[in-house]
C-alpha cells in the first residue's frame, strides 16, 4: 500500500529551475509531501502549487549544509533528496558523512563520482571499458593544442567541467571547423577556463540526440529507465534539449548500454547518458554522463509513463513501485520559446518522426499555472523595455 501523503516522508528538492519543477509535478501529482528548496522565490519550481518552500542564501559549500541538518531535525526518520544542479551534487557528496544520518540520497564513491562528472574523467573511464566515445583531448594550456592535431575535424570544443565563470561569458560549446578555429577560441576561452576539452565531432541533426535516463538501485538495479529523443537544441548544434520525446525503438540498445556503463564504473544513484546517432555508420556514441542528479528533460519520462523521480521515492522507503504505463502514442516535453528559437535558428526543418505527437509544456499546466504565468509577464515585461 503507498504512503506518499505521511507527512513525515517528505522528499526534498534542492533547486527551484525547470528540471526541479518537472520533479515537483512527477512527484506532487502523485501525493508524495515536498519541500523544495532554493535561493529565488520566483523560480519555478517554488511557484509552483506543489510541495513547501524554503529559501536559503545558497545552494551549496557549508550555508547548504547547515539548512539540511536544521531541516532534518523536524523529522525522524531519513528524507529522500533530489539534486537538480550540479554545484550541489559537488556539496552534497563532499559532506556526505554529515548529513547520511538524515538523508537518503544513493551516490558513488566520491573520487568516482567527481570522475565521472569531468569531462576528461569520463573519457578515460569510456575508454578503459571499450565503451563507444568519439576520441577527446584535453586542453590545460595553449602548448596542448598541438595534441588536437590527431583528430579529425570539425570537432567541439567545451568545458571539461560545469563552471559558472565561464558560463557567464561564453557558450554551452563550439563547434569548431579546424585547428585555426580551435586555436582562436581557446586562447579567448583560457584566461577564464583553462581546462577545456576537444572532441570529434558526430555527423547528425540534433533530432539523433538520445538519451537514457536511469535510477540505479543497490547492486545495480536498474530501478527504472527510459529512453529518449531530442527534437530540438537551442542553441542549435551545441545547447541544452528545447525539446525532446520518448525513443522506445531503441529502448533495450540505450538501456543496456547504459546499465554496463554505469554498472563498470560503480555508480549507482539518479543518472543519465547522452548519446548521439552517428549519420554515417548509424552507432551511438557517448558524449556525456549526467550523474547524481536529475537531467534538466527529466519530466519528459513521466508524461511517457515512467515516473522515475516516483519509483526513486518508492525505492528508498521500500514502496511498491508502480508499473509504468507507457503512454501510446509518445508525448513531446518541449520548452516553447527555447523550441522556437531553435526552429527559426535551424532552417525552419520539421521532424518528421514526431511531427503528429501531442505535446506537454515544460511551464503551463492548467492545474499548476503559475510558473507558465510568471514566465508570460517577464516576457512581456522585457519586450516592453525592448
């Protein structure tokens, strides 16, 4: 029998953006208590009709650590944690020992786990298993360029690791056509960030983007996993999904690959995998892990009839988990005005393959109105300063 409702079982959310909010309506819809905590009243994810709030000073370091253990001592028994940013899954890991007694939050090893999130790291733990990635370079300072000679362009050029300086400044990635061009834009990118990596590039749209997302139990357990398609990047090429959908054709390849790849390099926990569909042999290739928390399209399971932040939940408390109910025909999750962008910015194509699939806004939803309400005003608001 479920207990989502007891009060005392709360499940927590660090983060108050889109991909928490996904998290807050996979899990309020289904009664599970929330709190969800954040720096920004207005975020998303604390607009939201679901769950308590809590604004804190910060995210992570120790402010984080200190409102965790003062939350903790409301209750008494462990709550599950949701991690929706990566600056967190750096706190979080690092005091893990004190905060364990109060939360349940499943993770790696920490030396893995900060593998695994580098760029550089993940390469090597690729290829150590065979695992199929495009060959990378590591870039530490300009005398390192002469190593990205040995691939073939174009390639893209990105940070090894999630950094906000350099985020501030410059795009997700680049693409970048030959060593002249990589060349320019390291040396622009280094007096911010040297540690920066080069891979080859995978010929295809951005609609051969795929991915696995996964909850990963004791022993390996695959708890439960789904499969996905980008429709749309915004930017184009290089960005985050703008949209993206379920990709059940290829439902038992990703959700092998997925499972060995985790399952060689001992993580365990809420992850994913990104993969890109190569036009010219038709292969997916790795191109980046998302680990101990959950991916910014994470909602896009749920509206396809796998609740993955639900069967965590009932996972860790030792809930009968509920039986996925694939949705028939597949539903689209789509960010409306990053999508837009990307269909102007991308030559206006169509994909096809989704072209007659319903589709569920990342922010409206009827009966949770406020986040999609905040983002309509600021929009008109920045129009009306424009």
């Amino acid at each position: 029998m479920h207990t989502y409702r007891n009060p005392d079982r709360p499940a927590v959310i660090l983060g108050g953006g889109v991909n928490a909010l996904g998290i807050a309506r996979s899990l309020g819809q289904e009664g599970v208590s929330l709190i969800i905590i954040d720096t920004d009243k207005k975020s998303p994810a604390m607009r939201s009709r679901y769950g308590r709030k809590l604004l804190v000073k910060a995210l992570e370091g120790d402010t984080l650590i200190e409102h965790l253990l003062l939350l903790a001592q409301n209750f008494s028994e462990p709550l599950v944690l949701f991690i929706t940013e990566e600056k967190t899954v750096r706190t979080v890991s690092e005091f893990r020992e004190k905060i364990e007694a109060y939360f349940m939050i499943r993770l790696p090893q920490h030396d893995r786990l900060m593998q695994l999130m580098h760029k550089q790291g993940f390469q090597d733990l690729a290829e150590a298993i065979d695992a199929p990635v495009p060959r990378t370079v590591r870039l530490q300072h300009p005398d390192d360029l002469k190593q990205a000679e040995k691939l073939t362009f174009p390639c893209v050029l990105k940070p090894s690791e999630k950094n906000y300086h350099y985020g501030a400044r410059f795009k997700k990635a680049y693409k970048v056509l030959d060593t002249g061009e990589l060349r320019k834009w390291y040396l622009e990118i280094y007096p911010v960030l040297a540690d920066m990596v080069v891979q080859e590039w995978i010929e295809g749209e951005d609609s051969e983007i795929y991915f696995c997302l996964q909850y990963i139990g004791k022993d390996h357990e695959v708890v439960a996993s789904f499969p996905g398609r980008k429709i749309r990047s915004w930017p184009v090429k290089i960005g985050g999904t703008a949209s993206c959908t379920a990709a059940w054709e290829y439902e038992k390849e990703l959700t092998e690959t997925t499972r060995a790849f985790f399952k060689n390099v001992g993580f365990t926990g809420m992850g994913s995998m990104e993969y890109k569909r190569d036009e010219r042999d038709e292969k997916f290739y790795m191109i980046e892990p998302t680990v101990a928390r959950t991916d910014f399209q994470e909602e896009v399971a749920t509206i396809n009839g796998v609740n993955l932040p639900l069967a965590a939940y009932s996972y860790e408390y030792n809930l009968n988990i509920s039986e996925s109910k694939v949705s028939n025909p597949a539903r689209i999750w789509k960010d409306s005005q990053s999508d837009k962008w990307s269909f102007e910015e991308g030559n206006r194509i169509t994909d096809e393959r989704s072209r007659q699939l319903p589709v569920t806004s990342a922010y409206w939803r009827f009966n949770d109105p406020l986040p999609w309400l905040d983002l309509f005003v600021n929009r008109i608001t920045q129009r009306l300063r424009r």
